[in-house]
C-alpha cells in the first residue's frame, strides 16, 4: 500500500513555524522556573531540621529534612524566605542560589536570652523544657479593655478566653489552659484565692510579663496547680533619672448587629394572620386593622439604648533609682459605661502600685510592693438582661408615655424596658470592692 503525501511550501512553512513556537514557549517556560535546592546549616555547620522554606508573597513552600535538605521548584525572579525559632529569618533570591547550595542561618540571641517566669524562679528560653508560654508588656497593650483577660485573648498558645458578658464591671469571663478547669493565679509571687477575679481586673500598664504553664512544671505550686497556673509580673524600676509616662485611652463600642423587630403595622397584619392560622376569628376589625396600620410604631430598644458606649482609661506612672534603690509608682483610672440611655450602668475602677527595691549592703537586699484597687459598679436591679428582653417582648402599638408626657409612662403588658432600665424606678444595684496588698521581702 502506498501513500502519496504531497508538501506544499505554504503547509511546510506552518509546519516550521508550529515547531519553533513550540520550541520557544520550552524554552522560556524552562527559563522562568527553576528549581532551587540546597541544604541549611547553623553557624557550626550542623544541618537544620524542619527550617520553614517558603517563597515570599505566595503560599507555597516546604521544610527541611533530616539532613537540612531542601528542595523547591519557583520563579527565577521570586524571593525565598527561610524561619527557624531561635534564628534570624534569612530572605535570599532564587537567582541567587546556585545547585546544591549552603544556606547558612544565625542565631537569633535575644529571643534566647528572654527570661520567662518560671514556678518561683526565672530561666531563658534557651533552657527551658517546659510547656511555658510568655507575653510581655508591648504584646499586651496592643488591645486595650477593661479586663485585662479580654486584652491578652487570643495572644497565648493553650489559654483559652471567653467573654460571658460584655456588660460593664462583670468579671466573670471564663479562663482556662488547654480546656482544663479554672488555673492558680499566681501575681509577684503570691498565689491569689479569688480565681481569675482579681487577675481579670489588674492594670495592664502595670504587668511587665505574664506566664502560662501547662504541664509538670506547676507541681512546684502544689494541688492548686493541677490545672496550670497563670502567673503575673509587675513592672520594677531600673537605674536612671525618674521617668514620667502618661497613657490615655478612649473609644466605644456597639453591638455587631441587632436584629429588627417588627413594626406596628407588620405586628398587627401578623397577630390576624397568627388567629386565622389557628381557626379562629381575626384579631383586629377591618377597622382597627387599618387603625393600626397607619399609627405610629414605638422603638422600645431606640428609646431604651444608645447606639454605641464609651470607655476610657487614664494612667500615670513614674519609674527610676540609682545603684542602692529603684521605684516604680503608677495611678490608674477606668471608666467603662453601658448602652443604657438613663446612664445607670456604669463601672469605675481606680487603682495604685507602689513597686520599691533596695540593695542594704552588698549583699542584702529588700523589696517593698504595695498595691490596691477601689472599683465601684452601678446597675439597675433588675438587671441587663430584664431590660433587653423587655425590648424584645414588649408591643409595638403600645404607648411609651402616657399621653405622650415624658414624665409619665404608658401602660405596658409586658416588661416595660423604659421602667426597668431607670434606677430611680426599679431600684438600683451597687457593688463596691476594696483592696490592698503589701509584700516585703526579707533582706537576703
């Protein structure tokens, strides 16, 4: 059998052309990615397990083997990044680095030189077996509240946080390490009775650092520590000239969303509706339908709340000393306000610290803390809750006030929310605490 194939000069031209782009598109798809391999080394030269390889910008990456090895396919134009806890991060090109290449990292002194709290003493990380997982004073000032649980959730691995109330003054945010039950609160050394009580309520511009430990390493602090201990350091004074630091802090908060109620209109047409649905008669006449459609709707939550609360905190620390003795001395001032439009829910917390050290001779030296807290909440009686849920139940074509007189208000079938939330009328609540510490420290 024969095949006759006839070329033609336009069909041999195509053919040719096909083929170079073929060879062209090879090519530069061969020329923009490479293949970037090589091993990591410490400055001993020693191979780095588990180095985090990844390409910058992109979510591509690898790590190390047990050799340090690496191996990653990417753009010659793109960035290489490699992490390692304990070293410095190290960013180098792709062109850069050539088959096979020694990738040398350096160790990183200062984070291995940070001293965590630990039981009734301090290490650095560098020794530290532990479970411990530290946060210091920057860390925790990126978020400002009124609890200082609430400026610390979410920044340490294995302390969980969460807020049971938003409500001003309420304290009862639940805390525990890694799902466990309540944790000893341990702060400068002495361990606290009241839970995380008077933890949640310390000035965050008074902690130097706070520690969690979550395994064997809290048996030192005995039975209580079976479900890990949170333990707190307060800031001390250092060497120097006196040092004056003044922080103020205001801003609001409001509810994320609030669904809507229904209005006048909307309620009545569904009140008939809801009797037919039954079998029965329609509640309202066609008349008193109509009545009702076109009469006004009363906002119980717009006429009861705010749309947002305001917070503000002020304080007012001095620190300094010289080579025999060092101070630090703090004021402090919360004030946390409701959503309530009557104003009579509210918090104001005021607190002091008085952190004095003294080397005697030496070798004897003494330390003096002093501290205290004086916080007041107010609230109506019958409580947050009663008011938001008189805003949820009670009727829309029902009149606030009695013939539209502020002075007196319109009878309500249900929960009158304006009543409840008016400590005038309902009665208030008021809880007051004071507190003072004091340590000394024998000279030693």
């Amino acid at each position: 059998m024969k095949y006759n194939m006839k070329c033609t000069p336009w069909r041999l031209v195509a053919t040719l052309f096909m083929t170079l782009l073929c060879l062209t598109s090879t090519t530069a798809y061969a020329a923009d990615d490479v293949t970037v391999s090589g091993q990591v080394l410490d400055s001993r030269n020693e191979p780095l397990i588990g180095v985090s390889v990844f390409v910058d910008g992109t979510s591509q990456g690898t790590a190390t083997n047990l050799d340090g090895r690496f191996d990653i396919r990417v753009k010659a134009s793109s960035t290489i990044t490699f992490k390692y806890i304990g070293f410095r991060p190290l960013s180098i090109k792709a062109s850069e680095l050539t088959a096979n290449a020694k990738v040398q990292m350096t160790e990183d002194a200062t984070k291995l030189d940070d001293v965590v709290v630990v039981g009734y003493s301090t290490r650095k990380k560098e020794t530290l077996t532990g479970a411990v997982t530290n946060i210091n004073n920057k860390e925790i000032l990126t978020t400002t509240h009124s609890s200082l649980a609430q400026s610390i959730e979410g920044k340490m691995p294995g302390l969980q946080i969460r807020q049971n109330s938003g409500e001003p003054g309420d304290f009862n945010t639940m805390i525990n390490i890694r799902g466990f039950g309540t944790p000893l609160y341990v702060i400068d050394g002495i361990p606290q009775d009241l839970g995380g009580d008077d933890f949640q309520r310390l000035n965050p511009q008074d902690i130097e650092s706070i520690s969690i430990i979550k395994d064997a390493s809290a048996a030192v602090y005995g039975l209580k520590a079976a479900n890990g201990v949170v333990i707190v350091t307060t800031k001390k004074g250092s060497q120097g000239r006196a040092k004056f630091n003044y922080n103020m802090t205001f801003g609001w908060q409001k509810p994320t969303d609030m669904p809507r109620m229904a209005n006048r209109s909307e309620y009545a047409q569904m009140r008939n509706e809801a009797n037919l649905n039954a079998g029965n008669a329609p509640y309202y006449t066609r008349e008193e339908l109509d009545r009702e459609m076109a009469g006004e709707t009363t906002d119980w939550y717009g006429l009861t709340m705010r749309n947002y609360s305001t917070q503000q905190q002020h304080n007012l620390s001095a620190s300094g000393g010289t080579d025999k003795y060092t101070y630090f001395l703090s004021l402090g001032y919360v004030n946390d306000n409701g959503l309530l439009k009557s104003g009579d829910l509210n918090y104001d917390k005021y607190t002091f610290r008085t952190n004095l050290s003294a080397q005697l001779t030496k070798n004897f030296s003494t330390e003096v803390k002093i501290s205290g807290r004086y916080d007041t909440k107010n609230s109506p009686s019958s409580g947050f809750h009663n008011i938001f849920y008189g805003t949820r139940t009670a009727l829309p074509n029902a009149e606030a006030y009695a013939n539209g007189n502020p002075d007196y208000l319109g009878y309500q079938r249900f929960l009158n929310p304006l009543a409840l939330a008016d400590a005038d009328i309902s009665g208030y609540t008021q809880i007051k605490n004071q507190k003072l510490n004091s340590s000394y420290n024998r000279p030693r």
